[in-house]
C-alpha cells in the first residue's frame, strides 16, 4: 500500500485496544510502527534508480521487522512511561506486519522479506497501483473513528474487514468485469489531474 493508506490502516489497527490502553501516544508509535517498513522509500531522495533498487527491500527485511517495533516498543515503555514493554511490543510487531501483510497482497511489486539473508521476492498482486477502492475505504473508515471515537472500534473493524474481503473479492477475481468497476479499480488515474494521484498517496506517477 502507499503510505497514507498504511497511516489509516495502522490508525484502524490501534482502536482495538492501544487506543483505549495508552492514548494518543500509544496510537501515534502504532502508526509508526506500521509505516516503519517505507522508511525505505526515503531512498528516492537519493535518485529514481536508488528507489527502485531498495525500496521494498531494506525496510521490508528482517533487521527492521525483528528489531523495529521492539526498539519502538522501548521507547514508548522506558521514555514515554506508557507501560509494560511486553503488550505495547505486541500490537507494535502486529502493526509492521499489517504492513507487509498488505504489501504482499497488494501491486506487482515483490518485497524481499527475508533480507539481506535471501533476495527472494514475494507478491500477490492482487490489487492494481491506483485502485481506488482500499484508499476510500481505509479513508473513510479513520475519518468516522476520527469523528466518534465511541463507533471508533465498530469503524476500524467495517474498514479493516471491508479492505480484506476486497482482497479476497479480487483474488477471486483478479479482473474487473464492467468498465465502471474498472474506473475505480484505477482507469480514474488515466486522465486525472497529479492532485488527486498525490490524495491516494501516488506521487512517482
Ligand atoms: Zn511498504
């Protein structure tokens, strides 16, 4: 996914609990944790070609999947106070996974995971670079936990639980049937203007 769209998912994710459990703060590494992974993405400052070589692969391996969240998680215990180690590590781990959970199922665009141990790559594709439907949803699934923090888990769980039966919807089939769905599922970036592309997070098409 693109990262506002991991922003809303990590957002989502932490009203099942690191929300109520430890406040903002706690929602706040939460979402770090799951966009921690595109740190890597921060490459494209140093050239096209240099993105292309490691975004996808030093955030997605497993020095920042097995150390990340932890070190996140000592942060938020030791110098924010915000509790026990253990749980908050917990939801953080879950969080960067969601990450490459969603990564792996979206784009043709494989993330070697296991890196720098192998340069496998792994990938679903399920899901075409400008589908605009799990950006609406995630979108409008923070904005109601956003606006009501009471409906704030019942949201999280329609948003989070619609993304993933897309997903299986487009696994199941992998090409839209009608030119309206198609629209949606990313001819509405062919003649758009860059501004509503830089909405949904597209900034390098
Ligand atoms: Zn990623």
């Amino acid at each position: 996914m693109k990262v506002p769209e991991h922003i809303a998912f990590s957002y989502l994710l932490a009203q099942f609990g690191v929300q109520q459990a430890y406040g903002p703060a706690g929602t706040a590494l939460t979402i770090l944790a799951g966009c921690l992974p595109d740190l890597d993405g921060l490459t494209v400052v140093a050239g096209w070609s240099f993105y292309r070589r490691y975004h996808r692969i030093v955030g997605h391996g497993l020095p920042v999947t097995l150390l990340g969240p932890a070190l996140l998680a000592a942060l938020g215990s030791c110098l924010l106070h915000l509790g026990a180690f253990l749980p908050l590590w917990l939801w953080l781990q879950v969080a960067l996974l969601g990450h490459l959970l969603t990564d792996f199922c979206f784009y043709r665009w494989p993330l070697q995971l296991l890196w720098p141990v192998s340069t496998r790559g792994w990938g679903l594709g399920l899901v075409a670079w400008n589908d605009l439907l799990p950006t609406a949803t995630l979108y409008a699934a923070a904005a109601m936990a956003l606006a009501s923090p009471a409906v704030a888990p019942m949201a999280a769980a329609a948003g989070l639980g619609g993304l993933f039966t897309y997903l299986a919807w487009r696994a199941w089939r992998p090409r839209p049937r009608s030119s309206w769905s198609a629209w949606l599922a990313g001819n509405w970036a062919r003649q758009s203007a860059p501004v509503w592309r830089w909405l949904t997070g597209d900034f390098i098409t």
